[in-house]
C-alpha cells in the first residue's frame, strides 16, 4: 500500500508539471523547469514519470471511455441509442455544441497533456548518467517514450484532420509537438506531420528491436516494472502503430510489410482467443480476448466507467445500445460468430455490448488488437492479389467460429465490403470504427443519414488552439 500511495503522490507531482501548446493554458517558468530536472534525475523518477503516462491515456476523457467505447464510438454509429444528449448532439454532427466541444476540448487537452509529460521524458533522458538505469532500461523507456508520442499524435490527426482520401494530404495538421517548453507549436501538414509520426516508431523501433524486448522482459533480467510488454508500448505495437499510419497515409506497400511482420509471429504471440475462454463461468469469461492484445491498458475506473452506458440493468435513456434490427444486421444472422454469441447481451427488445465485461482485478482496454493486421493485409492486397486477401479475412472469420469461407474468387469490391463488415462485428466499445469510416471517406454508414455525411469526420480544434493562432 506504501509503495502505490507513494507512486501515486509521485505520478500527482509529475502531472503538475505538465504543460499544453497554448501558453495560456498553462505557464512553464524556469523554476518547473528545475523542479522537473530534479525530479528526473534518478531511475526512479522516469520510471513514475512514464508510469504517469499510462496513467492519464486510461483516464475518462481519453481511452477510459471517449476514446474507445464513449464518445468516438457514438460518431462510429455503434449503436442506435447513443446515450446522453451530448453525445447525441454529436453523433447528429453538431461538434459546435457547447457539451459536445466540452468533450472534444477535453480530449484534446488531455492528449497535449499526455504529451508534455513524455516530451519530457525525452528531453531529460540524455541528460543523465546512463548509469542509473539497469541494462536495457534506458531504451526501453526512451522508446515506449517516443512511440507513444506517435500513438497519441496519430489518433488526434485522425479526429481533427481530414482523411488522404478526402484530399486531406496538404492540408492543415496538427501540432506535432517535440519540446517540453512554453513555445507554440505551428500546424505543418497532414503529410508532414506522417512523416515525423513514421519518424517517432522508427526511432522507438531501433531502441525496442532487442531479443530481450521482442521476446518479453523478465523479471530476472529488467526491473519487473517493465514486465506485461502487451500492457506497454512495446515493439509490435511500434509495428502495428506503423500499420495503421502507413495505411491511413495510403501507404500499401509499407502497411503490408508493417502488417505481416506482426501477424508472422501471432500464433505465438497474440493467438486467437480459445473457445474455453469464452465458455467459462461468469465472471473468468475471457470476453476481451486478451491473448489478441498487441496493446492495451489497464484501466482502474473500466468497470465504473462501463456502468455508466453499458449496464444493461440499469435500462435508462442514457444507455448506448442497439436494436434487434441493427444485431441482425450486422452479425448477418451467423449464430455461430462467437462475437455475437458472448459480446452482446438482449435485455427485452435492447442488445448491449457486454465485451469489456471483465473481473474487477483484469480491467483491461484494448488498443490494438491482432485481427485488425489480418484486416490490413486484406486491404494492401485486395487489388494486387485478391486471393491472398481472401485467405486473411478466412483466417479470423474462422477463428470467430464462422463456417462458411469467402470465395477465392471475391472481386476487389467484395473483399473491402467484407473487410467493413468485419471492423464493425469486431470493433465495437474499441474505437476503431469511426476511424475505418474516415479513412475511407465512406458516404453511406449505418444509422447516419443525410447527403453530408463526409463532414462529420473532422472534428474542430479547441477554441483555445484557434484563439492562438494555429
């Protein structure tokens, strides 16, 4: 208990260090400066710092709930009740709303928090004695440091920036923010800011690409803060991460690659979920299928935030669920699809996603998952080797419990209507839909009408950032 209590006043004491890109929001003076070089200057302090950032990336307004099975899986039409009126309001397109940009506005400043904290972490790691940190230490931290500066710069370009194949390549990016100071950050362009994301995973890449850190780091060799690698940034979620970033940058070529050197070792590494799992009695159900996290987070309010919108015993006009119609839809009336079978709950004539149901001492949030590199395979191969493709999709429809294979003969077209069929049976409550969507510049999804759907996709900066200039 001493040990949490003091990691948790530690983690507090870096959080007030942070800073965000608008000086307005926050002052760095000199003396934080030194307060913070002080309290980075042992092996213990990066440590907590870095723990502090796993921390907040679980937290309420980021992957704890709004960015996973909250408010961007409402824009991803997950449901067909979306819960409160906010969310609503967002799902209608109306991001100007007062309580909808209260939510975009958190998310944001939360990520630019989030940021600061490993930004410095980066600045202060090479200005200390190597010789603090046990062998493999150092890299370790510094490249789950800048591969989670890539995953948090790449999901806020996705929210706020528009789509390659919305013509979004030379538009306006984001802030890629690299320093821990007060200066502001300029907006370069979509395509630069790829750039220095692919940059950020090949540098954590070349630091994580160790037999010691591919394999998993044990206890006996590294610190046992560094064990769970699927619960940290670890060296196939620097892999899939490039996956998705070459994929949205219309990068086939290097997706593939990216995307098969994970799916070469998932037997071993991320196997599929084994039916037992599944059939065990509540609550050890495995519904989460964690052997298939490349990367994921304990998230300690999980089951509070949960409750909130997915308890189907409490039945309020706040819950996000669906309908019959919506489940028959889109599980195609396959019974034997075990996603459909144990993630879904039917209370009267209401479906609830139950899949992030989980014993109070696992509360795992899963960032990445090792179907989606067997969907981005498909995708790179669906023109240049369609029947590669098809043998992808087989290979997890199968391991869903579907029967039936695709046809070896399945047209370009009908491997990608098949590949969005599958993002939404197996992504709910992980906030990977509304994304698909985007990339896409998809004009016709389910549940959302009307002849502008393409502009719901960029969500707007915070007035603050606007207010500054950027």
């Amino acid at each position: 208990m001493k040990r949490h209590k003091k990691l948790f006043i530690s983690v507090l004491f870096f959080a007030g260090l942070t800073l965000f890109s608008c000086k307005k929001w926050i002052d760095v003076a000199p003396k934080t400066q030194i307060e913070s070089s002080r309290f980075l200057s042992n092996r213990q302090g990066f440590v907590e710092a870095l723990t502090g950032v796993y921390i907040k990336m679980v937290a309420t307004n980021m992957y704890g709930k709004e960015l996973s099975f909250g408010f961007i899986d409402v824009l991803g039409s997950s449901y067909t009740n979306n819960g409160s009126t906010a969310y609503r309001t967002a799902f209608s397109g109306n991001y100007q709303d007062q309580a909808v940009m209260n939510i975009i506005t958190s998310i944001y400043s939360n990520t630019y928090n989030a940021i600061a904290n490993i930004n410095n972490i980066l600045e202060q790691i090479d200005h200390v004695d190597k010789s603090i940190f046990a062998a493999g230490e150092y890299e370790l931290i510094k490249g789950e440091a800048l591969g989670l500066r890539a995953f948090l710069h790449f999901d806020m370009l996705r929210l706020h920036t528009k789509s390659y194949k919305d013509g979004g390549v030379n538009t306006l990016g984001i802030p890629y923010v690299t320093t821990y100071s007060g200066t502001v950050t300029p907006r370069s362009t979509v395509k630069d800011d790829i750039t220095k994301i692919i940059a950020d995973l090949n540098l954590a890449e070349q630091l994580l690409k160790g037999e010691l850190i591919e394999t998993g780091v044990s206890s006996t060799t590294v610190n046992s803060t560094f064990d769970a690698r699927k619960e940290r940034f670890n060296y196939y979620a620097i892999k899939a991460t490039k996956a998705r970033a070459y994929l949205w940058a219309q990068d086939n070529v290097n997706a593939l690659k990216e995307a098969e050197a994970v799916i070469a070792v998932a037997p071993s590494r991320f196997p599929f979920i084994n039916l037992s799992a599944l059939t065990a009695a509540d609550p050890n159900k495995n519904r989460v299928f964690t052997t298939e996290h490349i990367f994921g987070l304990t998230a300690e309010r999980l089951q509070q935030n949960i409750t909130a919108v997915l308890d189907s015993s409490l039945r309020t006009g706040s819950l996000q669920y669906m309908s019959s119609t919506r489940v028959n839809q889109q599980y195609e009336g396959i019974i034997t699809d075990i996603r459909s079978q144990y993630m879904i709950k039917q209370v009267a004539a209401q479906y609830y996603y139950t899949k992030l149901h989980q014993p109070q001492i696992s509360r795992r949030m899963p960032l990445i998952k090792i179907p989606e590199m067997y969907y981005i395979a498909a995708e790179c191969l669906s023109t240049s080797n369609p029947a590669r493709a098809v043998d992808y999709l087989n290979i997890v429809r199968r391991s869903r419990g579907i029967t039936a294979d695709l046809s070896q003969t399945s047209s370009t077209a009908q491997i990608l209507t098949e590949i969005e069929k599958e993002y939404r049976k197996e992504f709910p409550n992980e906030g990977q839909i509304f994304f698909f969507h985007k990339r896409q510049n998809s004009n016709a999804v389910i549940g959302v009408s009307g002849t502008n759907q393409t502009l719901r996709y960029v969500l707007p900066l915070p007035q603050q950032e606007l207010d500054f200039g950027f």
